[in-house]
C-alpha cells in the first residue's frame, strides 16, 4: 500500500512539474534547472556614452564635450557602477590633465567621478576597454537623464579620441542607498589647482553635519600636483609634480588619515612606449594612468554629529626661483563626503564653511 501511494505522489509532482511554465521541463541531461537556491549570475547593463569624440584645442575643437544619457533609475538593486575610458588617435604628444564629471541635477554642479593623466602620444589599445574607474559613490546622481562632461587639457588641434562607457552591476549591494555631497573641488585644470609653498585663498577648512541614520561614511579624495617649482627635492625634484609629500586630513583639529604622493610605479604601466619621458615616478599619478582615487572611512561616533575638517598640505615654500615659464606649483584636488543606509537617507550631509 505505501508504495503505490508513493507512486501515485510521484506521479501527481511529475505533472504539477511539467504543468509550471515558469521552469523548464526536465527531461533530459543537457536541460537546464533552474532553483531559487542556486545564486544566478549578476546582471550587468552596459550603457555607452561619449563615442570616438573628438577634444582638442584648436581646429574648431574645444577640450571638452558635453552630453545627456540614459541611465538606469533603480539605484537601490544596483550592486556597483565601473566607468571605462577609451583614448584613441590622433594622440597629442603631451601628458596633460583630463577627466569626466557628471552634473547633480539638484545643484547644478559638477561632480568629478574620475580623473587620469594621457599618455605621451599612445593610445589605451594595450587595455581591452581602456581605464577603469569604480565609481559606485555616484550612483545617486549616475540614474535616469544624466549629463556627462569630459574635460582633457590638451593644447594641440590634434587631441585625442575620447569613448566612454558604464557597466552598471545588479545585486545585492551593502547598502542599498547612498548620497555623495563636495567637500571642495579645486580642480577646473592642473593650473586652477591650490598652490602650494604660498599664501593663498582657496578655503581648505569646512564644518560638515552628517544625517544620523547613516550606517558608513567615508571621504573620496582625488589630488594630483603640477608644476616644477624650486628649491628641487634630492634628484632635481620640483614641486609639485615629482615632490614626493604627505598631506593630512585633520577632524576636530586631529591629524586623522594620510595621504602620501609617492611613486605610483609609473614603469609597470601597461600602456608602454610612449613618446616621451613616461616610467619615471611621479607624486603619487604616471601618464596614461588613472589618478588614485583615495579613502578615508570615518568613524560611527561622528554619524549624526557636525565636525570641523581641514585638508592639511606637508610645509614646504617656493622660493620662486624656477626657471620654468610658471614658477609656481599647484594641486588639483577634489573631495566629496559620501554616506550609506540600508533605510532612505531623507536628509543629506552639510559642507559650510
């Protein structure tokens, strides 16, 4: 009797399987089962942007190029963002400061989600989809019409072919909402940066308030110096763009995080034979690399809570005697507060002054 009950149980699951038309019908080796358990590979969307567009100076050419695109809107079920990007020929000969920067819709202002140097007349074909760029702290402003700038300070009408693409990566993220608010940018171009070794007037100290239902936070910095200011460092190193440095960030007036400019390892970077003087290190970014994105996770004691911030440079001052046609050395900086919740973040963090 058991076994003719079980059979008749088998039976009825066999037809209930074969009557579910949301799963395949199993019938032989090569089908393919599918089960909730079994974790499914991630989706990945990719949307392009910027194709093959041409900056340069001169020639009816300007050295950026703006565009709107369509990206997706559910940020929540998105996991992480890359961005790539593509530089073809005709390459300039220079290695020159460049970016791309995504508009907030609500302020108006532009965010700079990833910087790098050019190489010296190469293009990135050693890379299978050019540079890459992790830029999931932006994927609050990174949704639906979205208006894109990419910026290279190129100073020839022959410039550089630019592409540009997002993998946006559905899953399971840490935290399902974000926010990302600037600190200061400082950063138009390599010569609009901060000067260093000399009194200036950029604003270096802020006060910032974070919500309190935050669950991580942490500040994004992007720093690259300019210039070949003297007196040089051992080895006929000028400021600031061979000066090797550390610079602090100070919270409630306490040297908290560091940044050290050194070298990067300018000789190992993929992109090889340029056309000029590539592999030797620079502080802390190389041609044809990405500028380091860098990190600094803030304590939970300062959720909820507003703090004095300070961006610290190392003393050093130019003396002003560079033989170069600008004696004076700067740094591009730009940093932004970003803060995560698994609950909507209703209000977002302050930056005053």
């Amino acid at each position: 009797m058991k076994k003719i009950l079980l059979l008749g149980l088998l039976t009825f699951g066999f037809i209930a399987c074969n009557n579910d038309d949301s799963k395949p019908i199993v019938g032989g080796e090569d089908d393919v089962i599918e089960d909730d358990n079994i974790p499914q590979e991630p989706t990945v969307v990719n949307v392009k942007t910027f194709q093959s567009e041409k900056v340069a100076f001169g020639g009816g050419y300007e050295q950026s190029a703006v565009g709107t695109f369509n990206f997706p809107t559910d940020s929540e079920e998105i996991e992480s963002i890359k961005m790539y990007v593509q530089f073809d020929c005709p390459c300039n000969i220079w290695d020159v400061y460049a970016n791309v920067l995504a508009k907030d819709e609500t302020s108006g202002e532009w965010y700079e989600i990833g910087r790098y140097i050019t190489p010296y007349g190469k293009d990135s074909s050693p890379l299978e989809r050019g540079l890459e760029f992790d830029v999931t702290d932006f994927k609050s402003i990174l949704k639906g019409n979205t208006e894109l700038k990419i910026y290279t300070e190129v100073w020839g009408s022959d410039g550089w072919l630019v592409s540009v693409d997002f993998d946006f990566k559905y899953g399971t993220p840490e935290y399902k909402y974000s926010a990302v608010v600037p600190i200061f940018q400082y950063n138009e171009n390599s010569l609009e940066g901060v000067p260093y070794g000399e009194p200036h007037n950029f604003d270096l100290n802020k006060n910032i308030s974070l919500p309190e239902n935050i669950e991580e936070a942490h500040f994004r910095t992007i720093i690259s110096g300019w210039g070949h200011a003297t007196p040089y460092d051992t080895g006929g190193r000028g400021c600031a763009e061979w000066c090797f440095r550390t610079h602090h960030v100070a919270i409630n007036n306490a040297p908290t995080f560091e940044h050290e400019l050194g070298p990067i390892g300018c000789a190992d970077n993929p992109i090889k034979n340029q056309q000029g003087n590539w592999q030797p290190d620079r502080a802390g970014w190389c041609p044809g690399m990405v500028v380091p994105v860098r990190i600094d996770e803030l304590d939970s004691d300062l959720f909820g809570q507003q703090f004095s911030f300070e961006y610290q440079f190392e003393e050093w001052t130019n003396n002003m005697q560079s033989g170069a046609d600008n004696p004076h050395a700067y740094y591009a900086i730009s940093t932004f507060v970003v803060v995560k919740s698994n609950s909507p973040i209703n209000n977002l963090p302050v930056v005053t002054d």
